[in-house]
C-alpha cells in the first residue's frame, strides 16, 4: 500500500512538473495577450453590483456623480523560461487614434478607490479584492508558468462603444506590442 502512494506521489510530482511550463509561441520564450472584460463579466467574477465591494465597477456610476468611465483588461503571461517582464503601456483610443483612457498603475488605483469609497469597511474590502489580481508592477522577472493580471483603464465618460487597447509590453528588454479591439 505505501509503495503504490509512493508510486502515486511520484507520478503527480512529475505530472504537475511537466504541466506547469507552457508551451508558447513566441521565439522569446513569452507570449502576451490581453482581453477587454465587460461590467457583466467582472460582476460574475469578482463580486455583485450592489454590495459596492467591486473594485473593477467604476465607482459612483449607478448614481451618475463620476465623471470617469472604467475598461477592464486582463492581461495574460504564458512563460516557457524565467523573464524580465516590463509593461510600458496600456492605453485606450477612439477609431481617430485619440487617447480615450490609460492605465492607472496600483497606487494611483487605490488612491482613485480611496476618493470614491462609502465608507472604510468598503474601500478596505475593495483594495483586498483588487490586490490579488491587478497588476502592481510594471516591471517583474516572471518565472516559467502562467500568469493573469487585471488593469484598468480610467477615461472620461461617455467613452464610445468601439476603441482599441494597444499594450506595449518589453520581454527581456526587446519590445513588443499588441492592439486589441474593444466594446463596451
């Protein structure tokens, strides 16, 4: 009995061993990709609408008294080898090419929660819902795996329905870029 668990312990070391390094792309041993999410798709994942514990539903929008609007991308690392991993830009433009909203980078994130915030309890539950997935830095050595990243993007309202979202992104010092199309 102890050997067949030994044996099974083995296997589901190397098993998981072997899965945890991706299979990418990208000669550089990296590949990025990035996704706009919708209000309805943040809600399912990360908390309801009316508890205000949301930090990816821009504040203040079901009264109307926020001038700003809120795009919600996930950016996605897939590593098949240790990287520097540096993020230059997330910007968000209109199909004229003009700048509609940017990357707001974690502590300036959390000091935009922080003006909009109910009350302490709020703010507090907001920032901890926010701290495990959004991007805090821009520049980071990534090991062999996958990661996701959130980031949001903070415009003036009404932002038009189609944009694009161009991230520029550096994969140990050589640049590389992406452009995605978005809706809201």
């Amino acid at each position: 009995m102890k050997k067949a668990l030994s044996i099974c312990a083995l296997f589901s070391l190397v098993f998981v061993g072997c899965a945890s390094v991706p299979t990418v792309s990208s000669p550089s041993g990296v590949d990025v990709s990035l996704q706009a999410i919708s209000e309805i798709e943040a809600e399912q994942r990360f908390g309801t609408l009316n508890s205000g514990s949301d930090p990816y539903v821009t504040p203040g929008s079901f009264v109307n008294v926020n001038p700003d609007q809120y795009i919600l991308v996930e950016l996605n690392i897939a590593a098949a080898k240790e990287a520097k991993i540096s993020i230059y830009s997330i910007v968000a433009h209109d199909t004229e090419g003009r700048e509609l909203a940017h990357f707001f980078q974690w502590n300036d994130f959390v000091a935009y929660i922080d003006g909009w915030k109910e009350d302490a309890h709020t703010g507090q539950m907001q920032t901890a819902k926010a701290a495990r997935d959004y991007l805090k830095v821009t520049d980071f050595d990534m090991k062999p795996g996958r990661r996701s990243y959130m980031a949001v993007l903070i415009g003036k309202k009404p932002l038009p329905k189609d944009f694009t979202i161009e991230l520029i992104y550096g994969v140990d010092d050589a640049t590389s870029g992406i452009t995605i199309k978005g809706e809201i």
